[in-house]
RNA sequence: UGGGGUAUCGCCAAGCGGUAAGGCACGGGACUUUGACUCCCGCAUUCGUAGGUUCAAAUCCUGCUACCCCAG
C-alpha cells in the first residue's frame, strides 16, 4: 500500500512497485480540510492527480482521512508548543503519528504486507536490524524528518526513489506519461501546505503584543505575539533604520516578561552556540548505539538541510547533551535535531535548550 | 519672544547648480515536506511649502510652515 500525496515522488514510488511486480494499493490520505490562502483547496486537486496517476499505472486507489487523528496528535501538539514560545516541527511527529502509525496500522488491518511513501531516504536490513539511511540525493534526503521512527516501523516501509535523484524521479514520471512529472515539489506543514505562516497562526493562537527590545533592555519597536517570531529569524520584524543600519534578527524570547529581544547584525554572538540539551531522545534502533553516559561522536543536524555537523552527543535517560565542533546558529528550543553515523539515521530529539558552556552531565566525559 | 540650525522614500542617509547613491524596513520571486536563514528582483519624474534667479536647482535667493538648540 503506498501513500500517495499527489506528487511526483510518492507517484513513481507507486510505478517503480508495481513495474516490480507488487500487487500495490494506491491510498490518498486526507488529514487536512482547509482551503488555502488562495481559496484553492489544494487536497482536491491532489486527490483528482492520485486517481489520474493510478488510472495510468494501472492500480486501484483509495481515500483515508485521518484529520482526527492529525489533530489530536500532531496539530495540539504543534499549537501548545507554539503556546509555549517554542518552535515546533510538526513534520516530524506527522511521519511518526500518522504515515507509519495511523497509515501503517490501516494498511496492515487491510492486509498489506508493506507500506510505501515517496521520501527520499533508504532502508536496509543489517544483522536482523532495520536502519534508516539518507537518501541518494543529498539535496532531496528527507531523513531529518523520519528521525522519530523506529525498527519495527521501518521494517514495514519501502521507500522505492530513496535510491534516486529527483532529476531521475522526474524522468521516470516523464517517460511514463505521468501527468504530475512537472508538478512543483510541495513545501509547507505536511498536509497544510504553503501558508501565510503568521496569518495562519493566528487562526488558532491569540495575539498577546509586546515589546522589542535590545539584550541592553533598549526598547526598538513591538511584537504581536512571541508565538509568532522564531530564533535568528529577520522577516518580519519591521525594524529599520535605527542603530547602525544592519538588519535586526531575534535572539531570545523572554516568556515571563513577553519581550522580544532582537539583534542588530546576523553575527549576534547571541545566536551562536556549541552546547545543547534535548529531550525526548529517539533511536531508530531498538538496542541504543552507545550505552547512557557514553560520549558518541557523530554528526548532527540542527535543522533540515543544514550540512553535518561534527558533534560529540552523550545520551542520559531520554535527554540528548551536544557539544558541537563548530558554532551552531539559532538552534531553537521545539526543533528537532537529528544525529547520522556516516549515511546511518540514529535517531534524534527536541531541543530544549542551549548553552555556550557544557551542561553538568557533559563534563568530564 | 529674540538668535542659530535643520527640513531628501516608512526609518537612517548621500547629494554642495547639471538633471535623486546606499543601507534598513517593506513587496515579489527563487530555495524549501517544519519554523527560520540565504539568494535574486522591485521600491522617491521627486527632494517641507510658495515664489524668484538660471539654458538648467534637492542644491542659490525670498516668504511661509514644522521641528531642534541657545537665550529668556
């Protein structure tokens, strides 16, 4: 059974499994029902292109709704953080809660012997283990996001284009009269889509306005509403002319006090920091790679895309403490950060905070 | 009320008689299955206002208006 978005890759997922001789099931999920900021309702569209594409490649195709289980699983989840100040990344639960929980579950119950997405990573099975590795395109590996998976996960999912580039994906869709071939890469939350974030947000969280202000205290302009602002971010802020002329980027929120405190240049040595504490610690394999209080030396990403980064992790009970080679910038409490051996997805967590000296636990080891 | 100063894009700011730099903000696009970052493009026929001098003024002169500073 393979989930099909509408889009290119989980459409040849679908060719390349059935021209491999898979008896495979196409199953539209729809967990959102919300037009989007141009009155469009996107998910139509997309159903009408899964049916197209299965009508092509000859399989039958079918329709889930989860949106109950989207909300209460990943979308409270995503406004409480959002409540908290924080910064959620409401994709990584999705591929946990939903695509191979919820969707798992629903093609297992239907009899299917595996399940299919489009994501652009790899699996394979070491010693009786399932790992998940990047995928071959190492601009299109969606890994970061599948980081909260776990064996037994993993080892009822095929990803048939983690082997390929996007370019190849494209091509297969061309050649095989696909109509979707050309149809541009979704971004976005899963299942939203591409939104005016701030207009969005504020269907579902309260404006609380406060002030900006300089780390000396030095009050520069007002905010809506922290929720609405992120670390090192620039857009936005409506800040100009003030000071030397740089651009000013948020470097903290002050919760207690609901104070924005932005930065003037991109180089704040605010943002910049070599510690971390996370929490809610995932490996993908059962038996964890080293065992609790044992520094590893890996890398990491802070976020999707970033290049590695060398890092010595130490893992302790389900928290995760980092200590970066480098300078990290805008790591951000709610995100997540994701941890490889070589081309190996370890697992991963939710940052919690960070620190420009080691946290207790780190010292020493 | 005297004396002095300043008025150029939402903000900061070049310009000094030859036909409006730049930065920030903002808007659009690229990138992107989170949020961000980044990159590219756009952004004053007009220089507080009314006249005058000049072939030609934001740039010189005069009146008016506003704000600032000093004196009261």
């Amino acid at each position: 059974m393979v989930g099909m978005s509408g889009g290119v890759d989980s459409s040849v997922a679908a060719l390349l499994l059935k021209q491999q001789g898979y008896d495979v099931v196409g199953v539209f999920m729809k967990n959102w029902d919300e037009k989007d900021d141009n009155g469009v309702c996107t998910a139509t569209q997309d159903w009408q292109d899964v049916q197209d594409v299965c009508a092509i490649i000859d399989i039958p195709c079918y329709a889930v709704n989860f949106e109950k289980e989207y909300q209460d699983r990943v979308f409270a989840d995503f406004l409480a953080e959002y409540r908290r100040g924080r910064t959620p990344n409401p994709d990584v639960l999705c591929n946990r809660e939903i695509k191979f929980k919820a969707f798992l579950h629903f093609a297992m119950q239907l009899g299917a012997s595996k399940m299919a997405t489009g994501h652009f990573v790899q699996s394979e099975t070491r010693n009786g283990h399932t790992l998940l590795l990047r995928g071959a395109d190492g601009r299109k590996d969606q890994s970061y996001f599948l980081y909260m998976l776990k064996e037994a996960q993993l080892e009822k999912a095929l990803f048939p284009v983690g082997a390929m580039t996007k370019a190849q994906v494209r091509a297969i869709a061309e050649e095989n009269g696909l109509p979707v071939s050309t149809k541009k890469d979704s971004t976005g939350v899963c299942f939203i889509g591409e939104r005016n974030f701030r207009a969005f947000l504020q269907n579902y969280l309260p404006a609380k306005p406060g002030d900006m202000r300089t780390e000396d205290g030095r009050k520069v302009g007002e905010h809506i509403g922290l929720a609405y602002y992120t670390l090192g971010q620039r857009k936005g802020l409506g800040i100009g002319g003030c000071g030397d002329g740089r651009s000013w980027f948020v470097v903290a929120k002050d919760v207690a006090h609901n104070v924005l405190v932005v930065s003037q240049g991109e180089d704040s040595p605010r943002l910049f920091t070599r510690y971390a504490r996370a929490s809610q610690l995932t490996w993908i394999a059962d038996a964890p790679p080293v065992p609790d209080g044992t520094p590893l030396r890996c890398t990491v990403k802070y976020r999707y895309r970033q290049p590695d980064q060398s890092a010595t992790v130490l893992a302790w009970k389900d928290e995760l403490y980092l200590a970066a080679d480098e300078q990290q910038r805008a790591v951000t409490p709610g995100q997540s950060v994701v941890l490889y051996a070589g081309e190996v997805c370890l697992g991963g967590a939710i940052v919690e905070e960070t620190a420009n000296e080691p946290f207790a636990q780190q010292k020493n080891r």
